[in-house]
C-alpha cells in the first residue's frame, strides 16, 4: 500500500465560456475560454494504490457515486503513464453542493489529477498536471492555475493571464438548489452542437467576445469585464436552449433580475451562470459585494449566497 497523497483545488468560474467541443478525440474545446479561480470554496483528494484492491474505490463526499466511469479512466491514465498497476482509492470531499454548476468538475478533476500523479510517484508540473485534468474535464485544466486563466483551442493545458489581484473582484455566488443537475455539460454541449440553431453563431462569436474580455482584464476595465462575462454567459445559454437544454431554475432569473435592477440604480454588478441553476454575481470591492449579497438574499428562491474572491491554483496538501 502507498502513502496516502493528497491534493486541494479550487473551482474556477469562466468569465468568458467554453461550451461545446473540438471533433478531435482528447477532449480539446471548441472555443477558447478564460475564468478566475475562486478562494473560498475548495476540493480536497487523497488517492493511495493499494495491493488488496480488485477495482478502483471512489468516495465523494462520503457516499460511493454509482458511476465512477470518468475517476477510472483518470486513474487509468495516470497507471499508463507511471507503470503502477494496483488499483486506487480515492476520498474526495467538497465543501459546496456537489454537480449543480458550482463547478465541482473543475476542481475535482484538477485536485485529482494532483493528488494520483503524486501518489503514483510522477512528479509532474502544473502544465502536465492540467493537461491530465484537461481530458477529464476541460475547466478542470483552468483549476490548476489560480487567479485569471485561460485554456486555448487546441491547448493541452491552461495558462495563467494575470493574478489574482488583477481585480478586486468578488463574486457572490447565489445558491439555488441543493441537488445535483440535471443534464451534464458534456451532454448539454453535445446537443446543443447537434440541435441547435445558434451553435454556429456562439462558434463564431466566442473566440471574439474572448478576446476582448482579456484585453479588457489586462487594462483592468472592470465595467468590460462583467459585460461581456455576463454577455457570454447569455450566449452560451441561448444556444444551449434552443437545443432545449435549460439549466435556468425560476430563482436563476429572479436574480439575474435581481442584478440588473441593482446595475440600473448605478451598482456595478453583473451575472454570469453555468451549467447549472446557480447566478454567479460578480462585483468589486467589499462595499459593492455587501449590496450585491443583500439583494440576492431577499430574492425568491436564493437559498443562501457564497462569497468568493480570486485564488490560488491547485497544489499538493491539505486545506
Ligand atoms: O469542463 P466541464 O465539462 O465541466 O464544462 C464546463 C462548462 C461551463 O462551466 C458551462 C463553462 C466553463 O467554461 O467552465
């Protein structure tokens, strides 16, 4: 039996989206991306082969999920490369609501990724360790990095664009719902690249409001940033429903709503959503989260609010 190896990693939030993905085989996306990895919420891994095991044994959040397909085939992976042959056990906890937009993929698959190369003995850097995470879950390549953080067409793995501290930003997370999602991203993404209308025009539009969010980050243009975040966010969900996949909740728009009335009365807030029915809003400076927090509080359906700020990248350890 090894040691046990562990790991932590952070969901990150795409101000500017990926969804839908290369025909290649290897799991490279379609469009590129750039997100910001959060402090405040967190996925801890520990992973350790063991001589008397049959199969691979997953944990999350101390339950045994009954498909483990996507871990195995990390593991996999991970025994290809390293020539370890046992099987491993793998104890995951995170300290958020677990696959419902919060971006869980992310940062399991990014402190998974740590945590089995170390405990198979490769002693990888962050670029090999995201091109890992990258096959499994293509945000999870972002989660490796922290602060602003982009993942390329055609990339094997992310790349950091700027620190943490490019912006004061917060971002308040609006929780809506306690339960799992109902249709992955993987999926989403497929039918919306099968089904839908628009899959064309967020195929063309996304490389551009991209890079104008980056430019945008770099001169620290805030007002830039949330609008075209909350831009991409609005594309990326019209193309997915006019596939008919739709992962707005009735509490989604009542705070989309809710952020865009405070934006009118000269509040500089703006939203963006994931494949899921949470609203991220996203402000700067502690006296603007505060409003921003207030607000979504008193909106129907928001259960209770997270706040998050940008953060540090994966890396071996504990929380
Ligand atoms: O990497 P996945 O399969 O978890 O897909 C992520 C898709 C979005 O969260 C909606 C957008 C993004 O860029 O993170």
């Amino acid at each position: 039996m090894t040691e046990w190896a562990k790991a932590v990693a952070h969901p990150n939030i795409a101000l500017a989206k990926y969804w839908g993905k290369l025909a290649r085989p290897g799991n490279y996306p379609a469009v590129p991306s750039l997100s910001v990895t959060l402090a405040g919420l967190a996925t801890t891994t520990a992973v350790r082969f063991r001589d008397d095991l049959a199969a691979d044994l997953f944990t999350l959040d101390g339950a045994r999920p009954r498909d483990a397909s996507r871990v195995v085939e990390l593991l996999s992976r991970v025994r290809e490369m390293s020539g370890e042959r046992r099987f491993a056990e793998v104890v995951s906890a995170n300290d958020f609501p677990t696959a419902s937009g919060l971006a869980s993929s992310a940062s399991g698959f990014a402190a998974l990724a740590f945590a089995a190369t170390r405990a198979a003995g490769l002693d990888w850097g962050e670029s090999r360790v995201s091109d890992l995470a990258r096959q499994s879950s293509a945000s999870a390549a972002r989660s490796v990095f922290g602060g602003f953080v982009e993942l390329t067409v055609n990339a094997d793995s992310a790349a950091i664009v700027a620190p943490p501290d490019r912006l004061d930003l917060r971002v308040v997370v609006a929780v809506t719902s306690e339960d799992a999602k109902g249709t992955g991203s993987t999926d989403g993404m497929r039918r919306t690249a099968e089904k839908s209308p628009f899959y064309a025009a967020w195929l063309e539009e996304a490389p551009k409001s991209y890079a104008r969010l980056r430019a945008a980050l770099l001169a620290k243009d805030f007002g830039a940033v949330g609008e075209l975040a909350e831009a991409s966010a609005l594309a990326m969900h019209a193309s997915a429903i006019a596939a008919g996949t739709v992962y707005f909740a009735p509490a989604t728009l009542a705070a989309l709503h809710a952020v865009r009335v405070l934006r009118s009365k000269g509040v500089a807030v703006f939203a963006t959503i994931d494949a899921g029915p949470h609203l991220k809003a996203l402000a700067l400076g502690d006296a603007d989260a505060a409003t921003v927090k207030a607000h979504l509080l008193t909106t129907p359906g928001v259960l209770r609010v997270i706040d998050a700020r940008p953060g540090e990248g994966a890396r071996v350890g504990e929380a």
